[in-house]
C-alpha cells in the first residue's frame, strides 16, 4: 500500500505556488529581453536584470516609469514585449500541434504497441538490398555479364558499360512502395517474380497491378475479373503509338475493340502441344470438395488433349471438338483414327481412345466424361464458340505479341459464367509458354527487358497446373510474374500444398495487405517481422522504508497477427527475399506525378467502350423498395 500511494503522489504534478513562481520569472525575462531590445535600438545603455527586477516592483502600473533616465527605456519596450508574447504564443501552439499529432498516432496503443512499433523493420536495414542505388546495381551486374563480350576491347567494353549506365530505370528497376516511417522508396529487379495477398476490395488493383502495367516498357498479360484495370491502363498504353492493347473478352465486359481470337486446334498436330493445351484447359477446373476430382480432371485432360490432336490433324474445327466430347464413341473420331493411322501419333491416340470406350459405363469412366462435358460447357454458347474457334488467318498471334510492347488482357468472371475460368487459363497458359519458348531465342536466353504476367485472381483465371515450377524458373527466362490471391488458402486449394509452398518460398517479392485475420499465417509471419526485449521495472518497499527497484526484459513479439490484420489502408507488409518484412504504403495511380492524365485517359477509354461513368446518369430512386 505504502509503495501505490507513493506512486499516487509522485504523479500530482507541479505544486501552483511553483507554477505561478515559473510563469512570473518567465514573464519577468521576456520584459527584460524586450527593454534590452528596446535599449539596443534607442542606443541606451542596457539595464541590468536587477535594474528590470527594481523597476517593476517600484512602478508595476508602468514599469518603464521606473527605470532610470540614463537607460532610455521607453513605451517601445512595451511593443517589444507583446511581440515576445505573440512569438511564445505561436511557439507553444506549434509545439501543441505536434504533440497532439503524435498523440493521435499512438491514442488506443498500449506501451507495449508503442514500443514495438520503434523495433519495427527500418530503411536503414534494407537499403543496401533495396535503395534505388543497390537496385540499379544489382541489375546491371548481369546486364554487363549479358551484353559485354570477353573479347571485347577495352575502348569496347568502356562503351558498352557506359551504354548500360544510361539505360532507363524502368527497365532495369520496379517500385516496391514506401517505407511507412522514413517515407523511403523501395525497389526491386524487372524481372522479380511476386505474390500479393490481398482480400477483395483492398485496393491491389489500384495500387500494384495498374502501376506494375503503367511502367513496364515490353509486352505484357493482365488477368482481371473486372474491366478497371483495363480502363486505368489501357489508355495510357495506346496513347505510345507504338503500342496496342488487345483483350480476350468473351463476354464483351470491356467493349475494346480489338479482340484476340484463337484456335487452340491450331499447332496442335504436335500432340506435345495438343496435350500440353487439354492439361492446361482441364487443369484450371475446380474440383474442391469433389472426391477424386483431381484424377477426373487429368483424364478429362488428357482425353481433351488428343481430341485436340485428331481434329488438327484432320483440318476440323472446335465445333467437332465439342460434339466429340459428347460422344466419345463418335463414327467420326473412329473414321479419323482409320484414315490417319499413318501420321505419327494417331495409332497411340487411336488406343487410347478404344480402351477408353472398351470400359463402357463404369462409374470412373462416366465422373472423367462429364468432367469432359462440363469442361466444353462454354463452347455451347456462341459467342465463347466464335473466340475460339478463330480461322488461322484471324487467330492471335502469340509469337508476335510476346516479342512486342502490346498488352494484352484477359477479362472473365467466373462466379458470373460458370467454366469460363478453365478457358482463360488455357489462353494464359499458352501466352506464358509462348513466352518461355521464345526467351531461349534471345540473348542470354532471357527476355530483356522482361515480359510481365500480372495474374489478378490467379487461382480462377491462371490456374496453370505447374504455377510452382513457373514461379521458380521464369524469372531466369526474363518473365515477371505477378500472381494475386485473395489469402493463401485459396492457393493451397487451388494448387495444393506441396506447390503451394513452393510458389510462396520462390516469390522473390510477397504482399500482405491488412484484413486477412488473425490465423496460422499471420502467425508466421509475426514471427518472421522479430522479437525485442521489452524492460519491465518493480519496486518494492522494506518494512523499515527503504525501496529497490528491479529491473527484468521479456520477449515480445514486435508485430503480432492482429497488429497485421490492422494495418492501414494503403499500406501492406512486404517480403522481399531474405529480409525482414518491413511496412510500406504504395501509391494509388491517381497519386503518381502523372496521376491526372491517368484519370483523364481512364475516363477517355470508358467511354471509347460504350460506359460513360458519368454519376448524373445513375438512375438512383430512393423511393423504390
């Protein structure tokens, strides 16, 4: 009780009589400053703080009355006085306004908040990896390994170094974000391979995707389950001259009008590439909570696959893909198989196909046709049907496209269209492998600057079967990929643990945005932000009076899964390689230095595709229930 009521007492504060004991001798030096003041601008002789002291008390009415005639002190101390007293004023309210703002940031955290916020990863600690200095070097140091030849001359190599020094940042560079405390820019290479976890509506799309799209200077692929992306990128791209931006839009989300058809019959007389497109169209099925699903889905693949084969082989079209796979035991594909046994590859299709119908109705047989079915469900509806089964003299070049500076993005909304999804991660699929194919051709096997794949709601619109590998080796063939999940559930469910792991520890760069609670992820990573050693002091109080004070540290977490979960909008914890995650904010696109034309060109292009946002056409009647 002794040592509480001592605690108690120690916090009253300053007594009044020294209060009013401070204010008077401060009020006492701001006259004397000021009649120093007034004697130095008159060219009297400077009273003493004594002489100031003495008139005062002599003359408090009129304190100027009491100073002698000698010193010239006259009513313009006065005005000196008041403007000291404006100035402190101003001081202090300043001074107040600073408090008030530190109070705000910290109102509602505990001390231990508080003081793990200050342990929290710096710039300091990562500029060596992550400055723009460190970031640049880092990626001409194989640029000049690339392009510097050994036999090169001196002259020669000074050249070429020098030519690599003044290349754009943007191609060698991309923008992390800012550290939240210093306001510090990150970046990271061009050809990073990343993953952000972010819930829906938290502003990726605004702040990473559009501006990832805005700066890359080559060709690249988008995902996206909405037009926006298109609409805040597409503009700025068209307006290169250069550039074009294509999109694979069955459904006409967008309105653009330069639409990538395709055929994915054509080329698929190398059945490598015909069973390479059925894995990747049946792959992306989801099969969650379906026993078996996963094998279904192979089979169906692999029967979709050689269909692909004997319809390219044959010079038929994807309108006879779909009635085959309504009808595994079709005349057709017998008469195929018969009248093209001598093409390599067609007798093994032919057996695969006989064992397949030799089994009949059995219960694994009818689970793979109707995966089959429902994989080519889209194809029922026309306008899906039109896309995809594009003359070759109308079909999307890949090649092309890949080795260009277009864009291209695919829209669709699976929840919207049902099997929509699958397709456009074959069309994906195809892009990217396109790609890698055509890296090998490239010096140093790579592509440079690097061809970018912003994955927006990767698990339903590119979910390629191999995302894992992918992740591991495409940053080598100079691709970037940039993969969005909604949390990293949906990527376990979506490729499974095994690949799942395996694409989160090869991203050289992770995103986690605020809002994913508090479970056994933001739990890892927690752990991952680091520990400190938080002081804790007791006191204690002997009988005979005397105290001690102890002292102890304890191991606190400095981020903790619900200070992750809460972290402001706008900002996301950042992993990037080996470092330690660290908090940054990431700039909207109408915040960047061109942020204006941006907005100007998003409306510009909405408008183009037939949805003018104008809110006075929004028909808003409060009165209908």
């Amino acid at each position: 009780m002794a040592s509480n009521t001592a605690r108690r007492s120690s916090s009253k504060g300053i007594p009044p009589f020294m209060a009013l004991f401070i204010l008077l001798a401060g009020a006492l030096l701001l006259f004397h400053l000021a009649v120093l003041a007034n004697a130095g601008v008159s060219g009297g002789v400077a009273p003493t703080l004594a002489e100031t002291t003495s008139a005062l008390i002599s003359s408090p009415t009129n304190p100027v009355a009491g100073f002698p005639a000698g010193a010239q002190v006259g009513k313009m101390a006065y005005v000196f006085f008041a403007l000291l007293i404006g100035l402190l004023v101003g001081v202090l309210f300043l001074l107040g306004l600073l408090f008030s703002s530190n109070a705000k940031k910290g109102k509602g955290r505990t001390r231990r908040e508080q003081t793990a916020t200050a342990h929290r990863t710096s710039y300091a600690q990562v500029k060596d990896t992550l400055s723009k200095k460190a970031a640049l070097e880092s990626a001409k140091v194989p640029l000049r390994s690339l392009l510097i030849p050994p036999k090169a001359t001196k002259e020669e190599k000074k050249e070429l170094a020098a030519k690599i020094d003044a290349l754009p940042e943007s191609m060698l560079i991309v923008p992390l974000g800012k550290t939240v405390v210093e306001k510090k820019e990150l970046f990271g290479q061009s050809e990073d391979t990343t993953v952000v976890i972010a819930p829906p509506r938290s502003g990726k799309s605004a702040r990473l995707a559009s501006g990832r799209i805005l700066d890359t200077p080559a060709a690249f692929m988008a995902t996206s389950t909405r037009p926006d992306l298109f609409d805040i990128t597409a503009g700025s791209i068209e307006e290169a001259g250069d550039r074009k931006t294509w999109v694979f839009d069955v459904f006409n989300m967008s309105g653009w009008n330069r639409v990538a058809r395709w055929n994915p019959i054509a080329g698929a007389e190398d059945i490598e590439v015909a069973l390479r497109r059925g894995k990747a169209w049946a792959g992306a099925q989801p099969m969650k909570g379906v026993k078996g699903g996963d094998w279904f889905n192979t089979r169906a693949g692999n029967i979709l696959g050689r269909l692909f084969f004997l319809a390219a082989v044959s010079g038929k079209d994807m309108e006879d893909v779909l009635e085959w796979a309504h009808n595994l035991e079709s005349d057709s594909i017998t008469d195929i198989i018969r009248n093209y046994q001598d093409t390599p590859g067609v007798r093994a299709v032919g057996a695969y196909m006989a064992n397949l119908v030799s089994r009949g109705g059995d219960d694994g047989n009818f689970a793979v046709k109707q995966a089959l079915s429902e994989l080519l469900e889209p194809l029922s509806i026309p306008r899906v049907m039109k896309q995809m089964n594009a003359p070759a003299g109308e079909a999307f070049d890949f090649e092309a496209f890949v080795n260009s500076r277009d864009g291209l993005y695919l829209l669709a909304d699976p929840a919207a269209h049902k099997g929509i999804g699958p397709l456009v991660s074959m069309f994906a699929a195809e892009v990217i492998e396109t790609a890698r194919r055509e890296s090998v051709k490239k010096p140093g096997g790579r592509f440079w600057p690097p061809f970018t794949a912003v994955l927006d709601e990767a698990p339903n619109l590119a979910a390629f079967p191999e995302m894992g590998s992918l992740v591991t080796t495409t940053g080598g063939n100079g691709i970037s990929v940039m993969i969005f999940a909604q949390d990293p559930e949906q990527i376990v469910d979506r490729w499974g643990q095994a690949q799942a792991k395996e694409i989160m520890n090869s991203a050289n760069a992770k995103y986690y945005f605020p809002g994913l609670g508090i479970n056994q992820y933001t739990e890892e990573l927690a752990k991952l932000v680091g520990e400190y050693d938080l002081e804790r002091s007791s006191r204690t109080r002997s009988e005979r009076g005397a105290s001690s004070t102890s002292y102890s540290l304890d191991e606190k977490q400095v981020m903790t899964a619900k200070d992750i979960n809460e972290l402001p909008a706008g900002t996301a914890l950042l992993r990037y390689r080996n470092l330690a995650p660290i908090h940054v904010s990431m700039n909207a696109y109408w915040e960047r230095e061109d942020g204006a034309h941006i907005q100007a060109l998003r409306y510009e292009t909405a408008v183009s595709c037939g949805r003018d946002p104008k809110l006075n056409e929004l028909n808003l009647n409060l009165n209908q229930q």
